[in-house]
C-alpha cells in the first residue's frame, strides 16, 4: 500500500490555496522509470514554473519563488537534504516529494530539511493535487505555529526585560515594584511604546551610564594617581597617600576589568585596547618607590591616559542615549578636575594652565546646578560641593608648605567623594534611566 509522510489531509482542499494559479517548480532526478510529472502537474491545473536536475534546487526556487516545491529522487542523498535545508533557511516553500527510498533515516531527514509531504512509492497523477494541497495546509500550518512561538518567545523576553527594569527602577528610586511599573507604564504611554521597548530603553541607559561613569572614573583616577604620588615624594602624610595610591591602582585594574566585559569588543574594543596599553605602562611606573624624579614622566603617561578615557566617554556619549546620560559625563567630569586642579596645584603649575582648570570646576557646577534634572539628594550634594570647592580653592596657594599640602588633600579628597555621589545619584536617578 502507498505511504505517505505527513499531514492526513481533511477538508476543501481549495481551503490552502490562493485564488490565483497555483505555481510549482519540479525538481527531478535523471530517471529513465520517473513518472510524466511536468505533464500530469499541468494537466491537474497548475502553473509549471520549470523543469530542473536537483542540483539547481536552491538557486532556482530563490530566483523564481513558486509557491510549491515538488520532486522526484527516487534515492536522495545528503546533498539534497542539505539543498532543502539551505532552501528553507532563505525562502520558506511547501515541499512534496516523490522517493522510492522507504528508509527511516531518510525519512527522518526529510523532516528536518522542511519536506512537508513525503510520499513513498506512491505516485498517481489524481492523487496530486490533494497532496500539493496538503504540503501548502502543512507550511501554513508550521507557519503559523512558528509565529505563535515567536510571539511567546517575545513575550517572555520582553517579561524578563520588564523585571529586569523594574528592579533597576525600584534601586534608583527606593519605589516598591508596583510603582516601579507605573513608571514604565506611563513612560510607555507617553512615547507611545510598548512597555518592553521602554524597558529595554531602560536597561540600556543604565548600561551605558555606569560605563560612562566607569570610564570618567579613569579619567580621574589618572590626576589622582599623580596627585597622591605628588604628596607621597613630598613626605606629605606619605602612608596615608601611599595607601590611597595603591586603591586607586586597584581601581583602575577593576573599572578596566568591567568595562571588558560590559561594552561590545566590536564597537569599543579598539578604545579599550588602548586605554589598556597606557594604563600597564604608567602602573609599572607605580609599582617602584615614588621618586621625585619621575614625577614629570608619570603626569605625562597620566595625561595620555586620561585623554584615552577621555575618548571612551566620548564614544559612549555618541551611543543613542546622548540625551540621558550627558549629565553623567558632565558629573563625572567634576571628579577628574577636581584631582586636576590639587594635582596641578602641587607641581607648581601656575597661570593660564591651573586657571583654566579652575574655571572647568566653576563651569560645570553652574551647569548641574541649571540642569532641568535634580532631586532633594542632588541638591544637597551640589551645595556641599560648592562648600569644599570653596575650600579647595583656598587651599590651592598654600600648597608650597606641608600644613597647607595637608589642607589640599584633604580638601580634594572631600570634593571627590562629593562628586562620586553627585555622579552615582545622576546615573541611577528615575530621569536618566527612563530619559
């Protein structure tokens, strides 16, 4: 008795096919014992696109899109399941074919290549169309549960990115998770946007934020390495600002560790690579005893890191979320100058150089302070920090004498912990994940 692999078909069987002529490309294997296919497929009304040798059976049904695929291989190989698979991947058809090959194994290939109709050893020129239409009600079929998987798929995503990002939310804003949705749900509302895609928005601008805010930490921690080698060769509180020093290299090794891993190797790694290669060279200097006469060479390879940090800001900022995170860079900028200006400060520089650094500070606390974003926290922050700004600067004449050293550092090092806390509340702050 003939057997045939697939759907038993039931119903209209006009249900599957379109009003227009049905088209069909025969795929057939030289048989001298083949059936008159290409005759029996246009005498059962459909349209024969063309003829061809199973060789061709990709390129063919790419270029003329049928709407069924139909062959004859008495014995298939692995090179036309392999062609059908590739088929399948590109273009997605209905499949029937004709074997003589009643093996399981093959079988089994046909269905994983997308064959939808496996008929063995039992052609007949009536049963055609009855078996054309139920590879199409087949395809459709798969079809439409692949669509019902993606949908799931998707919605089971875009549940995880929802939890992901009302945990972010709940962290940033000490809310409970019902308000944290809230949040999403009127963000969502008001961008006209799915609740996903305003979660997904989140999560990217958290991600970029703390890699904004590592990387400007980098910028900092070069003046600051330079600021506490400074002090260490002056014999200024030397343990106390070696043991700094050797946090701050710790830190550097643990933001570069986290941006590795946190930032595409693609889009970034070119940065990365190079803000590496100027750490290792300026850490080996750091590794040694702090010598006077190194000091002006560390700054250099400090300066160089910093303007490669720099650059990774930049790029970062560029990323599409420009418009949320810029405070974060604006923040974190205040930590680098600050350690800029006390750096300075005790290497002498003088004139043009340490007033242009001075007047950085001054500009981009009046900027936070004019930013549309702010809180009670932030606002407190900013006032502490125009308070030890104050006290920085005052400090910044004395810095030629060890009591007024002491007084810059720790002026500096309060202005720092001030401006660490200014950024963390700028980058987990509602504003700038939700934008």
């Amino acid at each position: 008795m003939p057997v045939v692999r697939g759907l038993h078909y039931a119903g209209d069987p006009f249900a599957c096919c379109c009003a227009a002529v049905t088209t069909v490309l025969l795929i057939q294997s030289p048989d001298p014992a083949a059936p008159a296919l290409a005759a029996d497929l246009r005498a059962a009304g459909f349209t024969l696109q063309d003829s061809m040798e199973p060789v061709h059976l990709v390129r063919e049904a790419v270029r003329g899109s049928p709407d069924v695929l139909v062959c004859w291989v008495a014995r298939p190989d692995a090179a036309f399941f392999t062609a059908l698979r590739t088929l399948q991947a590109q273009q997605a058809l209905p499949v029937l074919v004709f074997t003589q090959d009643a093996g399981v194994e093959a079988m089994t290939q046909a269905l994983e290549a997308g064959v939808h109709a496996w008929v063995v050893q039992g052609y007949a020129p009536q049963r055609l169309r009855p078996l054309v239409h139920l590879a199409q009600a087949r395809a459709a079929h798969e079809a439409r549960l692949r669509g019902t998987l993606a949908d799931l798929s998707e919605r089971f995503e875009e549940r995880k990115l929802v939890d992901q990002a009302k945990g972010l939310l709940m962290r940033a804003s000490r809310v409970s998770e019902e308000e944290a949705f809230g949040l999403l749900r009127t963000a969502s509302m008001h961008g006209n946007q799915r609740v996903g895609q305003v979660s997904r928005q989140v999560i990217d601008a958290a991600r970029t934020a703390e890699a904004i805010n590592r990387a400007g930490q980098q910028r900092m921690l070069s003046q600051r390495l330079v600021k506490l080698y400074a002090l260490a060769c002056s014999q200024t509180d030397a343990p106390a600002a070696l043991a700094l020093l050797r946090q701050s290299v710790q830190r550097v090794d643990e933001n570069l560790k986290a941006l590795d891993k946190g930032l595409s190797d693609a889009t970034y790694g070119d940065l990365l690579r190079a803000t590496r290669a100027g750490w290792e060279g300026l850490r080996t200097t750091l590794e040694q005893a702090p010598v006077l006469q190194q000091l002006a060479a560390l700054d250099s390879q400090a300066e160089a890191m910093r303007l490669q940090a720099d650059a990774l800001v930049l790029a970062l900022e560029g990323s599409g979320q420009a418009t949320t995170v810029h405070v974060v860079n604006v923040a974190g900028r205040q930590r680098m100058l600050s350690q800029r200006v006390a750096k300075q400060a005790l290497l002498g520089v003088t004139g043009a150089l340490l007033q242009e650094s001075i007047v950085a500070v001054e500009e981009g606390l009046a900027s936070l302070a004019a930013a549309p974003l702010s809180t009670g926290e932030i606002r407190e922050l900013l006032a502490a920090a125009q308070q030890a700004w104050a006290a920085l600067r005052t400090a910044l004449p004395r810095a030629g004498d060890t009591a007024g050293r002491r007084k810059l550092a720790a002026a500096s090092e309060e202005l720092l912990a001030l401006f660490e806390r200014l950024t963390a509340a700028y980058q987990h702050s509602v504003q700038v994940l939700l934008g």
